[in-house]
C-alpha cells in the first residue's frame, strides 16, 4: 500500500501554516496515536499520528502527524531545510500535475 506522510508547521499565532509530504510503500497500516520515525525528524517520538485516512480500492492511505509548533519564521526555514533534504516535498500530486 502507498503511504503518504503529512508533517504540518504551524505558527505560535496561527498566521502562517505549512505542509510538507512523503510517500513510500509498506505493507504496515499506521493507526492514530502511532509514533513515526524519519530521518529527517530529530527525535522519533515527536511524531505521533492524528489521524489516519485509508483508500482501500486505491491502496493508498494517507498519514496525518501532528503538527510541529515553529518558535518563529527562522525556525521554519530549518525545518524546511532538513525535510526537504531527506525526501520530503511541498506539493503533495507534483509528480502528477
């Protein structure tokens, strides 16, 4: 199945909100309150699951993580930085468009 990891960046004040997303295939079903681990994550149990959304006819299931609290717009710029690098993208159906 295709699994599809989505990390939202939320800020203090809510005024600016980003996602970024990661897709691979195993044969594993996440489920809510699961931790994900990822290279580009600093510690693996800062990313539990919220939510879980499964296409079973498509094979596709989507994983919604919690989302990281950015300090400021620096912050942000380091995360995106470090996502982007271990495989991560902005735009989740580029690859399609």
């Amino acid at each position: 199945m295709e699994i599809t990891l989505c990390q939202s960046f939320l800020s203090k004040d809510d005024s600016l909100f980003v996602s970024l997303y990661k897709t691979m295939e195993s044969k594993f079903l996440p489920h809510r309150g699961d931790f994900v681990s990822d290279s580009a994550f600093h510690a693996p149990d800062e990313h539990e699951i919220q939510r879980t959304v499964i296409n079973y006819e498509s094979e596709l299931c989507s994983v919604y993580l919690a989302p990281i609290l950015l300090e400021d717009d620096h912050d942000l710029e380091i995360h995106l930085k470090r996502f982007k690098c271990n495989g991560w993208i902005d735009q989740l159906f580029r690859n399609y468009l």
